[in-house]
C-alpha cells in the first residue's frame, strides 16, 4: 500500500522512488562526510552551506519514507553519473533445478554463484505462472508481431509444473494445462538482474565523456553513407549515443536535404515551435538584447513532461556579420565533476525538483506533469539532465530547501562555464549537428548580421527504437529477451 500510494502521489517510477528513498536512510556521519567535503573543495565563503542548512538536508535524508523489501546491498549506494553495469560472468555457476511441490506454488529454481554477478549470489525460483505466461511458442506469441497471444487470465492461478528437463541449451517444461514451453537460460538469468536487464535494454554502451578537447576529433559521419543504407545510420545513431553529438559532413546545404536527412533517424517530432524549422531573422535591425545575444549552456524543452531527446542545427548561411559560435558541454561529464568534487550539491540536484515553463507566445501554457530534478536517474544512474535556468519556474517545497538548491545550482554552473568543458565550434554550411538533448547541453555566443538555420527535434524512444534495432542483432531482439 505504501507504495502504491507513493507511486500514485509522485508519477515516477518506483524505482527512481527506490534510489531516492536510499539516500535518507545513509547515516548522518555520511552526509556530514559529504558535506565536509564539499567544504573543504570551496574556496568562496559564500558558496559554503551554512550550519542550518546542513542540519536540514541531514533532517530530509531522515525523514525520506521507509520501505519494505529493499535490497539491503543496494541500500547504501548513491545516485552516480556513470554506473558500469557489471555484465553476468559466463563462469558463473549456473544450476537450474525443478522444483515440483513447494507451498508457494511450483516453478523453476535458478541458482546463480559466482563472482560479479552483479555482486549478488542469485537462489530465485521462478514461478511457474509467469513461466506459462511466458511461453515464447507461437501459439502463445505471435511469430510476426512478437505480441503475446496467450490467454493470460485463463491460466490457472494453481497452475504447476508436471515435468521440465534442464540441459545447458534450453530448460523444457510440461505445465499442468497440458502446454509444454521452452526457455533459453540465458533469458531467465537475464531476468533475474533487473541492473543488467535494464542497461541492456537502453542499448549497454557506456558514454565516452568529454571535453573541450573533443574539438580536436568531433565525431562525424558522412551524408553520403547515411543516406545510402542503413550501415550510415547505424554508424551515426552509435556516435550519438556513445558522444551525445555527430556531425554529417557534406550534406547538400538546404532545409528539403537536411530535413531528408533527419528523418534518416526517425520522424520529427512536432512542438509549438513547428515541426522542422527554417528560421531566418534579420538580426543586424533588430537591436533587441534578445534576438542575437549569447545563450548559456542549456537544454531544451524542459517544460516537457517527456523532453525532445536528439536535436539538428544546420547553419545554411550567416551573412554581414560575426560571432554565433556554438557552444556544446557534455553534462554526464560535468556530472560526474561535480559528483567527485562536491557530491552533496549532485545529491541537491538529484533530489530537489522545480518546474519549467513555456508561456512567452501564442497562449502556451506548458509545464510538465510534474516538477523535475536537474538529474534524473534511473536506479543509480544518471539519465537525463534538465537545466534551464531561463525556463526555470517554481522551486519544489519545501522552502528550506531553496538555499541549498541555489547554492547546489551555483556550483553546477560555475562547472558547466569552466573553459575545459566548453566545445566551441562555429557551425558550417554542409555540415549538420545532431545532439543529445539529455546529455549535452548547447549555447552560443552573440552575433551579428543576417544567420539561417533549419533543424528539427525527435522523440527519445524514437531515437533509441532505431538505434538498437540497428547495433544490436535480430532487429533489436537482445539476448535478454526469452
Ligand atoms: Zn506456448
């Protein structure tokens, strides 16, 4: 009941409950530690928390919601950037075992021993009604769609197993419906590490950080390639993911090729800006302080409840004037600084959400269902960032909070603005970008005189959708899969 009712009252998934709801139970001496730290990386007097907010991050930490259940081993394990799934260790014991009369119920018993498998020595026996229920036959799955034909409410509750034969290749078993079903092994150790289940899920290749060292050898793919055969593709929606950015070099200079181009990944996604953009402004008479000044490092659409995840800009022309320089910051990089050096101010971020908003023009009023964290985690790991301070509306309560937030805040943009992790790059003709709206966040310089660009934004799960169907076998039918 209890976590119904958290899960109802917040909208997010238990399992971002899950690790928020370990940080609190972290000793006191823990926090202090952090904090102690974090001081003694500061330098500014004004930067340092002062004593009562110290005492009230302790206090929230302690008055975090209990829960049932949890994996004690997992318990005290922090929010981090860069979480390296441990893979299951192919030497690894594996026994399965039928276990035919137990008061739960039947089902097969999977022991898994063995070092780094995830840490944790597996002894689970599978019950026989999420066996049945998972029969890959294609009675119960259909070949072509891959969607589930079984009937799963007129499986019996009592359900049991009559027999099953266990070899190193498959684990065959008779149910007591009469059906009979074959598993892989792998496929139900894969179901066992939920860690593991979930990184390969997300397509498990771990980001290559950086900084702005990366000028020196950006990733980049050729138009050509890309748009000759699904291999470009491939090779691009890889850089992507491993980078957080791409160019294409050589794309035909217009809005038609590069929106042709876009769509190579998958279809744009349309918001209150349009669909794909041509925006051309005469900015040399237009003396606002709005229109061409310097933008800092941001992400956008922070007002989504579910932001854009990949974005282009192609610069087709900039006429009569100067400056417009782009600038990218890899945020998992930053992340990961601002882990290291001062860990209680990520904590801060991690944990206190505030809302973002759209509602300058054209009757928007756009928040997102709920106020969200600057980092999003899913489990310990780090999987989006949202920072906007120019969108940045309401702070989440309560208000004792909202110094600690600012002074968290300070420091992640004092990181994002030091010269080591700025890549600036003034954007060509012929030469799109594409970039992780989650990950790295993008700015410009001020300019001046008459600039072009086109561009477009696509959904994450879009994005993700092709490119696992591409880097991973079977059209993205991973191992884990039954
Ligand atoms: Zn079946």
């Amino acid at each position: 009941m209890i976590r119904r009712a958290l899960r109802l009252s917040t909208g997010i998934p238990w399992t971002a409950i899950a690790s928020a709801a370990q940080l609190p139970r972290l000793t006191r001496s823990y926090a202090g530690d952090a904090l102690a730290a974090t001081k003694a990386s500061f330098n500014e007097q004004e930067d340092q928390p002062s004593p009562k907010v110290e005492h009230d991050l302790s206090l929230r930490r302690r008055a975090q919601p209990k829960k049932r259940g949890q994996n004690q081993k997992n318990h005290n394990e922090p929010w981090h950037p860069i979480v390296h799934t441990p893979k299951p260790n192919p030497n690894a014991t594996k026994k399965f075992a039928f276990i035919p009369k137990r008061p739960e119920g039947s089902g097969v018993r999977l022991e898994l021993t063995g070092p780094n498998v995830d840490g944790n020595e597996i002894c689970r026996t599978i019950p026989a009604i999420w066996l049945r229920d998972s029969c890959q036959c294609k009675q119960c799955v259909h070949p072509v769609t891959r969607q589930r034909e079984v009937d799963t409410f007129s499986i019996p509750k009592t359900i049991t197993i009559i027999k099953a034969d266990v070899t190193d290749d498959e684990i065959r078993v008779l149910f007591s419906d009469g059906h009979e079903s074959t598993f892989k092994p792998e496929a139900l150790v894969a179901r066992l590490l939920p860690d593991h289940e979930w990184s390969a899920r997300q397509g498990d290749h771990d980001p290559i950080l950086w900084g702005r060292e990366i000028k020196e050898k950006p990733p980049m793919v050729d138009y050509d390639k890309v748009m000759a055969s699904d291999e470009g593709v491939k090779e691009w929606t890889y850089l992507i993911k491993r980078y957080g950015f791409c160019y294409v070099d050589g794309c035909p200079v217009s809005p038609e090729a590069t929106q042709e181009l876009l769509e190579r990944i998958s279809f744009i996604r349309h918001t209150h800006y349009g669909g794909f953009w041509d925006f051309t402004a005469d900015m040399a008479s237009n003396d606002t302080a709005y229109t061409n000044l310097g933008l800092d490092a941001h992400t956008d659409t922070t007002y989504f409840t579910d932001p854009a995840r990949l974005q282009m800009f192609h610069l087709l022309s900039h006429e009569g004037g100067e400056g417009g320089a782009s600038l990218l910051v890899d945020g998992f990089k930053v992340a990961m600084d601002l882990h290291k050096r001062n860990n209680a101010y990520y904590e801060v971020l991690s944990r206190y959400k505030s809302y973002g908003h759209a509602s300058g023009n054209n009757g928007n009023s756009i928040f997102p269902l709920e106020p969200q964290p600057a980092f999003t985690h899913h489990g310990r790991q780090l999987v989006q960032i949202r920072w906007n301070n120019y969108d940045r509306d309401g702070l989440q309560p309560p208000v004792e909070s909202w110094p600690h937030w600012y002074m968290g805040a300070k420091k992640w943009n004092h990181l994002l603005k030091s010269p080591v992790n700025e890549y600036w790059e003034q954007l060509k003709p012929g030469r799109p970008l594409i970039f992780d709206n989650w990950r790295v966040l993008h700015g410009r310089s001020a300019f001046t005189g008459q600039r072009r660009l086109c561009g477009g934004y696509i959904n994450g799960d879009d994005f993700l959708a092709r490119y696992r169907s591409l880097n991973f076998p079977n059209n993205g039918l991973m191992h884990w899969q039954m």
